[in-house]
C-alpha cells in the first residue's frame, strides 16, 4: 500500500496471514474451555440462570449459575478497577442480581448479555484484587453447572500490571492497536499535528470484476475510478492523509485488505462498491456498517455474496471473526462500531442533498471486510450495477464529481464531530 502525498512517510508493508495468526492465537490464549467439548454454535450454548457474590475485605467469590457447560475469560479493568468475567451463553435467564452479599472487596456486580453468546459479569472492585482461581463445575444431581470465581486482595501497583499485561495479551491476540484513551489529564499526551489516515478501499479488482452492468462495464473499475478521485479530494483539503489499498487493477483478498488497514493504524477505512441487486429496481447510494444482523434480507444476500468473492477467485473461504471471549477485543470492537456508524452518518448527511439514496440508507450487514477491530470502517454502495440509472450515474463524470465531493465533506465532517466530541469536557 502506498501512503500518498503529504504524509508523513508511515509505510507499512503487507504482513501475510496476520488475521490467521490472530485467529489461531486468540483461539489458544484467549479462552479456557471447561471442558474438551467445544461449543459449536450459540444455540449449543448454556443459559445463565443464577449469578451471585459473597465478599468480605479478605476475599470474594463469584458463583454463576447455568444450566450446561461453557467457556469463560477473565480480564482486568481500570478506571474504575473492574474484573470482568464472560462465559459463552445463549440467555439470561435470572432477574437483576443482588447485591453482594457482606461488605469488602467487591462494591457491586452487574450481569448483562455483552452481545449475542456472550454474557458479561462484571464485578466492581472497592479495593484492587486478583483472581486466586477460576474453575468451572459440571451438573450434579440438583446442583446446576457453576462457574466459580474466587478473588484476594492485591496492591495497586500488582493490579496496574495486570491490567497492563491483560491488555498486552489482547494487543497481541489480536494484533490490534490499543484504542484506551487516558483518563488522567496529568498524564495527558499532547497531539502533536499529524494528519488523520484514511484507507481506501477500490472494491474487487485482477480476477475478481465484481458487478457487471449490462454493458459490459465491471465494478472493479468503476470503485477504482472514484477512489483515485476521493484520494485526490481528501488529499487537496490538507486536512487527511490517504492511502488506498489497490492503485490498479490487482486482486486482494478481504483479510489483505483489512489488514492494511489495521496494520497502517487508520483512522478510517472506507471501502467502495457498486453491486448489483436481483432487484433491478433498488438503486440509489448507501452506507453500511458491519453486524451480524442484516437489515434486511436483501442486505443479508448483498454481503453473503461479496464475502464470496475471495472463494470466486480461488482463495480460501474467508473468516469472519469468531466469537473469542476475549473481553478487550470485545469491548474496542464495540467502540469502533459507535464509530463506524457516526462515520456512516456524516457520510449520508453530506450525500443526503447531491445524490440519490436509498430508503434508510445508513444499512447494517454482515459484510467480513468492515471486521477490524480497531479501525472505524464503512462501506459505500455508490449505486447498483443492476439498475440501469445507477449504471448511467456510475459512469458520467459530473455524477461522480458531486458524489466524491460529498463523500470527501462527510468524512470531514465525522473528523471534525469526533475533535469537538475530544474537545468537550
Ligand atoms: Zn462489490
């Protein structure tokens, strides 16, 4: 990948296989299985039917209650010093918890679903501690399967570094960027002026056409087309670094991409498409962000297909990232999706008066190349390849002028919410 004009020369090659790494890695450090059968699939999962916690100043002890075997991890939080224990689960099935039982090392302890699969008990500490065991009991007789968590008081200075080193397993893991912003204003890091990276992304390209329009005209060349032009309209602001992901017509993989994007630490990746619809009908722009969740069920076919194209053109099945439990990566992935949703936003507000757009056009789908962890990520669908206005639009100069000028103010305008949101007190 090339970083382009005005930049402040961060080039970073393309590593192979990092996301396979990743993969394998979390697989082995970020989970305990309770036992060797695995979890397949989240119907397979338990139900979390009780959760409790007893604490005195010398110890604490957290028992969940669930209704079939699981897996679980553990991390350690601060500000304000948290242990956070998730376990693979289907549902909750208990009302709110109590309050701890006694006083001492644990404050107060909620239970939530952290997103599907995944329930998060999180403990507050009053005072830092750490896990002396965790161990997981199978069903006896009356008595349900139970995770039990026991916790000692530690110092500070041991809690600091363990939160340092659950974080750095993380980083590793995942070979993502830490996103913690410092809460100490002491502390505090003054910006010095560098220039937010934007990461292209031209759709498809080499083997891979993408959408053809009836014409003969292939996607792959219509997002290189308006890359090129966005890159020099971002770049003509002074405001962005730009860098795109393919510069002609090469063939990248969906994890290659991504990984350029992580590993040259973007601030937001943008990925372009024109595909085509069974409908003829559908037409007009839109955004979407990634979830599992499509909006609707022809969103759900749209990204289905396009996470096919790397099988298409002879490469191996793409990975969408499992369910680790691993609860830093879990919560940064939260972070960057309210993110990639305010940039999908600013986008569609400046589209919103120069061009055509769907109905509801900030769009959710399952989409493996929006999957970083760490960098805020859209994808733009410029029109459809199988609407024949889209396919007029998508290839007249004054069309593609209007839209990469509103695509280049909305992501100025997600940069400029996000320094007033940095600014604020
Ligand atoms: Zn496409």
């Amino acid at each position: 990948m090339v970083r382009s004009a005005g930049s402040g020369g961060k080039t970073v090659g393309l590593i192979g296989f990092a996301t396979l790494l990743w993969l394998v890695a979390t697989m082995l450090l970020g989970s305990f299985s309770a036992r060797a059968q695995t979890l397949e699939s989240v119907e397979d999962y338990p139900d979390v039917v009780d959760a409790r916690v007893t604490t005195t100043p010398d110890r604490a002890r957290l028992i969940i209650d669930l209704d079939g075997p699981t897996e679980f991890a553990i991390v350690s939080l601060d500000n304000p010093n948290r242990i956070a224990i998730d376990v693979k689960a289907f549902d909750l099935k208990i009302l709110a918890p109590a309050d701890p039982a006694g006083k001492g090392i644990v404050r107060g302890f909620k239970v939530e679903m952290a997103e599907k699969g995944r329930a998060r008990t999180t403990l507050e500490l009053e005072a830092p501690a750490q896990v002396q065991q965790a161990y997981f009991l199978e069903k006896v007789a009356d008595q349900p399967a139970r995770l039990v968590v026991d916790l000692i008081p530690d110092t500070a200075q041991n809690f600091a570094e363990k939160v340092a080193s659950d974080l750095a397993m993380s980083i590793a893991n995942q070979g993502a960027v830490p996103v913690v912003a410092s809460t100490d204003p002491g502390t505090h890091v003054p910006i010095t002026e560098t220039r937010p990276l934007v990461v292209i992304d031209p759709g498809h390209g080499g083997v891979d056409n993408g959408a053809s329009a009836p014409n003969g005209v292939h996607e792959k060349n219509i997002t290189l087309t308006f890359a090129l032009q966005l890159q020099r309209v971002l770049i003509d602001s002074g405001r962005f670094d730009v860098a795109l992901t393919r510069e002609d017509d090469t063939y990248l993989t969906l994890n290659q991409r991504v990984d350029l994007a992580r590993l040259n630490k973007a601030d937001l990746f943008v990925s372009l498409h024109a595909d085509s619809f069974q409908e003829e009908e559908i037409r007009g722009a839109s955004i979407y962000t990634r979830d599992e969740n499509a909006t609707d069920v022809l969103d759900k076919v749209l990204a289905d297909g396009e996470n096919r194209y790397d099988i298409v053109a002879g490469f191996a099945v793409p990975q969408s990232t499992p369910a680790v439990m691993d609860i830093l990566v879990d919560l940064m992935r939260r972070e960057m999706r309210k993110s990639s949703f305010l940039a999908a936003q600013a986008i569609v507000h400046q589209l919103e008066p120069s061009v055509t757009l769907r109905k509801f056009p900030v769009r959710q789908a399952d989409f493996f190349v929006l999957q970083a962890p760490d960098v805020p990520s859209v994808l733009v669908e410029l029109g459809f390849l199988s609407n024949a206005a889209d396919i007029a639009n998508l290839q007249k100069s004054d069309w593609r002028d209007r839209t990469v000028d509103a695509l280049a103010r909305g992501i100025a305008e997600y940069f400029t919410q996000n320094q007033q949101l940095a600014a604020a007190p």
